[in-house]
C-alpha cells in the first residue's frame, strides 16, 4: 500500500485536534471524497450537491493561476488504513475514498478536472487541515462556522480590487462594467460625478455602492447581451451611451439632481434606469439608424419638472419592486416616435 510522509503542524482547539499539512493535488485528489447529506448515510456527510458551474470556473482558474492559500478541510475516515505519526512526521495512506472533505470540495473537483487536462497540475502543493474520525455533528459544527460565520468580503471590495488583479483572475464583464462604473464617477460632465461609493469613500445617505453599480450594468455588456447584439463592443461607445442617457435624465432636475430627494441617487433609481435603457432606450435608438445623441434620446424621453421620479415614491419598497417603479416611470415618459418605410416580411 503506497503512503506519502509530510511534516506537520499539530493544533489542538477546545479539545479537539488537527493537523497542518502540505499534500500534492494528486495525493489530495486520491484520498478525499464528498459525503453528501441526505444522499451518503454515514457519519460526517455535511456536504451539498456539486455546482458544475463552479468547478469549470475553478478549473480555469487553476489552469491559468492556481494559487490556492486557503486550507482544504479533510475528515479521516478510513479505520483500516490510519494515518500514523511520530513527533515530525505523518504517514498518509494513499486509499482511495479515505478522507471526507469537509471544506473546498469545489476547489478539489476544479483542480482535479484541471489536473486531467494538464497533468504536470498534479505536483501542485496545496495547503491541507486534516482530523481523524469526526462524528456527523463535529463536522457540521465545523462547515457551517466556516460557511456562516465567517461573513463574506463585500462585492464592491471585490469589483475595487479588479483594478490591479491579474487578467487570469478577473471576470471580463465585470471588470468592464466597474470600467464604466469609474468613468460615470470620475468624468467631469457626468451626473454621477463622485456619487458612486467605493471602498473607504466616507459614510453617507444616498449615492450608488459600487457593487450596485457594477450589478446594473453587467446585463448590457455581457455577452450576448443588448451591447453586442447591436454590434456595439467599443468600450467608449457603450461608456458614452451609458452616461448620456443619464444626462437627459438628470437635465430637467437641474440643481436638485444631487439632493436626496431624487430616487436616481439611490440604487433602486439605478437599476431601474438600467434596465429602462437596455430594453428601451437601446432598441429605440438602434432602430433610428444607432442615432445614440443626447438630443435624439431626449426627443424621446420627455421627463419634466412636472414628472420628476423622486426617492419618496420607491422609499421603503424592498427586492425588484422599487426598480420596477422608476422603470415604469420612465415608460410613462417615454414617447418613441414610429413609423418606419422600410419594413419588409
């Protein structure tokens, strides 16, 4: 029975002990398995169903990175085969379906499924937590103060951070929408100039979290979406349709487009404008021979002093309903001018 001996670290919590190891993906990928609960009737299965969207996004990310800093999590269960120790070192039987993983089963079957199409990925060394012979409850204990008590990094720390991550790593439709989101929050003749929140900008009441931002504007640049289905891939061309159909918003507020009483300042605004433009504004304009000019979209939406959105008509409405309100607002405005000679079916 071949085994593989590594140093180790021996940590012992309330009690309980584990131990600190290295081991090559390969190794991991013959050890571990997943115990499903609800599926696996055995002792430690606390794991759910694999999400194959997060593995393949995992095995690119192997493919082109692999850096993988965080401990795997393993249950030993193999009683026939032990893991065997001295005061340095571990003796690890390599027995298929011998450890249960209780954290990163995703990352084991994207490195594995990475492993398969480039083997050198095998010698990859990856960082391993590993206790011996838990209970069901003793597992569950551990995967949910790793999956509920530890809290999430905020989106808009995240999307901030694709400014200076590695390409490999960042998700090219986010990161062209966080693109747009800088320049409507930087460019002088924007309405959102400094009014999109980014990490470390001070508290306030109103303006746009850039994660909000981000989100509203992912649908029209993704692929597929309503940018590249008209052919319009330039990242100029989507920012400046993008902010001039914010300034024929804003016009009529004048002054008052900063105050807080104008539900645009708010993400419920946002997205609800975002979504008026992806499915109005967009395909109006296109048909019109892609005439995307302020003044041709502005002929279209007639907002006045008199048919102002304002915060107090969404405030309090919670979920896709207060996006809702502002779109349909906007809808009521919105007076596209038809005809069209050269119709052919």
């Amino acid at each position: 029975m071949p085994t593989i001996e590594c140093p180790y670290i021996k940590i012992e919590q309330r009690g309980q002990e584990f131990f600190l190891i290295k081991l090559k993906a390969r190794d991991l990928i013959n050890i571990s398995y997943v115990s499903v609960r609800g599926r696996d009737n055995e002792a430690g299965a606390v794991q759910r169903f694999l999400n194959t969207r997060r593995i393949s996004s995992i095995k690119e990310f192997t493919l082109h990175q692999a850096s993988f800093p965080s401990s795997i999590v393993l249950n030993w269960v193999n009683h026939e085969q032990n893991i065997e120790f001295d005061e340095s070192r571990l003796s690890i039987p390599i027995v298929p379906k011998s450890a249960q993983l209780i954290d990163g089963q995703h990352r084991v079957a994207g490195i594995q499924a990475a492993v398969e199409e480039n083997e050198e990925l095998g010698e990859l060394e990856l960082p391993v937590t590993i206790y011996i012979g838990l209970s069901t409850k003793k597992c569950a204990n551990i995967f949910l103060s790793i999956n509920t008590e530890q809290k999430p990094v905020p989106r808009s720390l995240v999307y901030d951070l694709y400014l200076v991550a590695d390409e490999e790593i960042v998700d090219p439709t986010i990161a062209r929408a966080r693109d747009i989101a800088e320049a409507l929050n930087t460019e002088e003749d924007s309405p959102y100039l400094e009014e999109i929140k980014t990490p470390g900008s001070p508290r306030r009441k109103g303006g746009i979290a850039l994660s909000s931002a981000v989100g509203a504007i992912k649908p029209l640049v993704e692929e597929k979406g309503p940018f590249e289905q008209i052919g319009i891939v330039n990242f100029e061309q989507q920012k400046d349709i993008i902010k001039n159909f914010f300034i024929i918003i804003s016009n009529p507020y004048g002054e008052i487009w900063q105050e807080k009483t104008n539900a645009f300042m708010y993400a419920s605004g946002f997205t609800g404008a975002m979504e008026f433009l992806a499915k109005r504004m967009i395909p109006y304009c296109t048909n019109s021979s892609y005439n995307f000019t302020r003044e041709h979209m502005q002929a279209a939406l007639k907002i006045d002093k008199d048919s102002l959105i304002l915060q107090e008509e969404v405030k309090g409405i919670q979920g896709k309903e207060a996006p809702n309100i502002v779109f349909k607002a906007l809808l009521n405005n919105f007076f596209p001018s038809t005809g069209n000679d050269q119709i052919r079916i």
